[in-house]
C-alpha cells in the first residue's frame, strides 16, 4: 500500500501510527511566503487565526495582542483548528474560542460576538466563509493578507492507492495535474473535504475532529494491507 502525503510531517510521527507495511511518500503542493505588513495598533479587536501560518507571520511581522482580560481593551482570540491553537501557545497566546473550521466560527460569532470588531490575520488564498457571512450580519470584520500561497502544481508519475490532502488550495494544486480516480481520499477536514467534492464523486474520508492524528488513525482504520 503506497500513500501520498501532499504535504510534509514527521515521517516518525506517522511510521508509529500506521507501520512500516505502508510505503508513505511526503510531496509539497503548496508554497507559502509571509507578506511585509507595516503593524498598526490592535487595540478593541478581536482577532481571528485560521492557519498555523497566519499565526506565524503575525509574529513575524511584529504585532502583538494584549490577552489581559482585566484590562479594558484586551484582544481575543478565535482560532481555527487544533494546530492553530497549538502554535499560538508556543508565543504564550490562549485562544477565546477553537472551531474546527470557519463555517463553525462564523456561526459561533454570529450567534454570540455580534458586537466585536474582528481582524483575521490569513494568507492570500484564504476562503471567503468569514467575508461573505459576517458584513451580512452587520459585524465588523477585516481580512489582513500575511501571507501569500503559490500553488505548486506537481505531476505525479509514481502510482499510489491513497492520497491524503490537508488545505482547499492543496486539493486545486493537485488536481491540475493529477487525477482522484482509483484512490482512496483522506482529509484533514470539512472544508477541505468540500474542495474535493468538487473534483470526484470518490468516497473522502474525512477527519471530524480536524487533526492529524484522528486523521492518521482514519487512515489505519480505512486502508488494508
């Protein structure tokens, strides 16, 4: 059984939870560099990460948020995803709220933070979800671009049974080149899992709680030897 990570991990990480009977491969489909943003003040916003790599071009770039609650004018933070939390904690940055994907956060703030001004610090290919639903509801919200996605477009010539996709833009990167027919289709998530559905009526085994490691235990669960 041979399988396609379109993107690279810890080849460690994933030999201990699938075994050394699969032969996994690791080939980028993306490419992301931050963008140069000039830091402005963040004051009375609440700011939103869907990315790991939003999180780290907003330190890159040099802003930085106030999470003293006792303070008038402290920032909260909503965050997409189990990794975006993740990397937040390593700048000692707690989230407000997690949700599994922007559909779920838009929800979450249409429903409780209508009053809130938000700024969400993404890449330039990021998913209109937010931008389309919440100016509808009358809420404050901003997109900062800190980062740019180049859609690396690879051909594949090596066979494999199983492909494994972690972003919408990874799944376009893909596809150009490569077609989905006879594969088995793992995702990291909902939003994800839509892209594909675009693409092929195959069966997308879908990662519910949006993490890697739930995702490489659907991937032992799904694929025999």
């Amino acid at each position: 059984m041979k399988i396609l990570f379109t993107k690279s991990l810890d080849r460690k990480e994933v030999a201990e939870k699938l075994g050394t009977k699969m032969s996994v491969d690791f080939m980028e489909v993306i490419k992301t560099e931050f963008i140069k943003t000039k830091t402005f003040g963040l004051k009375n916003n609440s700011l939103i990460f869907t990315s790991v790599n939003g999180v780290k071009a907003f330190f890159e770039n040099g802003f930085d948020a106030n999470e003293n609650f006792a303070e008038k004018n402290y920032n909260k933070i909503y965050a997409v995803g189990s990794q975006t939390k993740k990397e937040l904690r390593k700048h000692n940055f707690g989230t407000f709220k997690l949700c599994k994907n922007a559909s779920e956060l838009s929800q979450f703030i249409t429903e409780n933070s209508v009053n809130e001004k938000f700024l969400h610090f993404c890449g330039d290919l990021a998913l209109d979800v937010l931008d389309e639903k919440l100016p509808l509801q009358n809420i404050s919200y901003k997109k900062i671009p800190v980062y740019k996605t180049e859609l690396l477009f690879p051909k594949i010539n090596e066979k494999y049974q199983a492909v494994v996709f972690f972003s919408p833009s990874g799944v376009r990167s893909f596809a150009k080149f490569n077609g989905l027919e006879d594969l088995k289709i793992f995702s990291i998530g909902k939003t994800t899992s839509s892209e594909l559905k675009k693409l092929t009526e195959n069966k997308i085994i879908t990662s519910h709680k949006n993490t890697l490691a739930d995702l490489l235990n659907l991937i032992s669960l799904n694929l025999t030897i």
